[in-house]
C-alpha cells in the first residue's frame, strides 16, 4: 500500500512554491493545462496554483512515507484506547448500580464500591486523555501514554499471576507493544536522542527537504 497517495486522495494533495527559484524549478512542470506542482507528500504533479508560497524553510512539513504510516499505527492505539474507556465507564456504572440495588451492603462495602467505581471512572478518563493526544499527534499524547501505560503494567502482571486469560494477555501485550514503540519510534525521555533527533528525522523526509539537497547539491 502506497500511504502517500491513500493520504492524498482522502485529504488532497500538499504543493508549495518555495521562493528559491532553482528549487522552485525542480518542483514546478508545463502541462497543456498550465502549470503543475509537485506534491510534497506524493511526488504527483498537479495542475494549478501551488496551495501555498513562501521561503523554503517555512514549507509545511507533512506527514509522509514511515511518518505517515506511524500516524496511523498511533490512531489505531488511540481508538484501542477509546475502547477500553468505554469498557470500563460501563464497569463503573454497573458498579455504582450494584452499590444501590444491595441494601444488605455494610457502610464499609457501599464506601469500597464507591471508590471502585471513582477508579474505573479515573481510569476511564486517562483513556479518554491518551487517545485524544494520541489521535492528533501530540508529543504530550505519547508521554502520558507511556507514563500511565507503564504505571498500571505492574497491576496487570499481578492480574496474569492470579489467572491467565486471553483477554489479560492480549491487554498487557497491547501496552507493552505500545509503551515500546513510542519510546523507541517517537524517541522519549530522550532515548536515540531525543526530540532533537526526532525533529531532524522529520524534517529530513520532507521531499522539499529531498529537492532542496539535489537542487543545492
């Protein structure tokens, strides 16, 4: 699968027309319907006004290629996280209604239920929280996925030494698998060096970037 042209054809082409006119020239083309530039995800030329002008160095930066695909890797976790925060804001409300169908609870165990039920409500919300910042690429997203992620490895190992099933293994692996690739492809808590490094990454897979070395070079 091409993830560049599938981005494109949902959310169109991205063109600019730097000011350098060496560079311009190697992203510009003739067409028998006038002028076409090429698209800085793609590499397709299309036809018509670029979508934006100015220095070279203020080209946007889109997501392309690995960038591209990590993006939706991200939002598949995001929506995992949804999911789960639904799961468990159903377990707080089934909680709270045990709670208030059993009139034989002590106060002690109606006071236990409440707290449960606060804690899956918690819970729930830090879901909710990762999955937004995860779903829109925010760095903060990746941190606090990672730091809440990790938080609740412990209890999830304590839960697989008590009883092994799918579902436990399939959550704790899913964490893990996550935890793992923010760290290591997103670059965390300074590991493969940082955001600086992250940064660099990004902005050398720019195809601007691309045609400015081969137009300089």
């Amino acid at each position: 699968m091409d993830w560049n042209l599938r981005a494109c054809s949902r959310r169109g082409h991205a063109t600019y027309a730097p000011d350098d006119e060496a560079l311009a020239a190697r992203l510009q083309a003739s067409t028998p319907v006038g002028e076409a530039w090429r698209c800085l995800r793609c590499g397709t030329f299309v036809p018509g006004e670029p979508a934006g002008r100015g220095p070279a160095d203020q080209a946007p930066i889109v997501l392309r290629g690995r960038a591209l695909r990590d993006a939706t890797v991200l939002r598949l976790f995001a929506v995992e996280r949804w999911v789960r925060a639904v799961i468990l804001v159903l377990l707080g409300v089934a909680v709270l209604r045990l709670e208030s169908d059993a009139c034989a609870l002590s106060s002690l165990s109606t006071a236990t239920l409440t707290w449960v039920a606060i804690a899956l409500f918690t819970y729930g919300a830090i879901q909710v929280a990762e999955g937004v910042g995860l779903w829109s690429l925010q760095r903060w997203g990746e941190y606090l996925a990672v730091v809440a992620t990790s938080l609740f490895l412990p209890l999830e190992v304590y839960e697989l030494t008590e009883k092994i099933t799918w579902v436990r293994v399939l959550a704790f692996a899913v964490n893990i698998a996550l935890v793992v690739y923010l760290v290591v492809s997103k670059r965390l808590f300074g590991a493969r060096g940082g955001r600086a490094a992250y940064e660099r990454e990004r902005a050398s897979e720019s195809l601007l970037e691309v045609e400015a070395s081969a137009a300089h070079g």
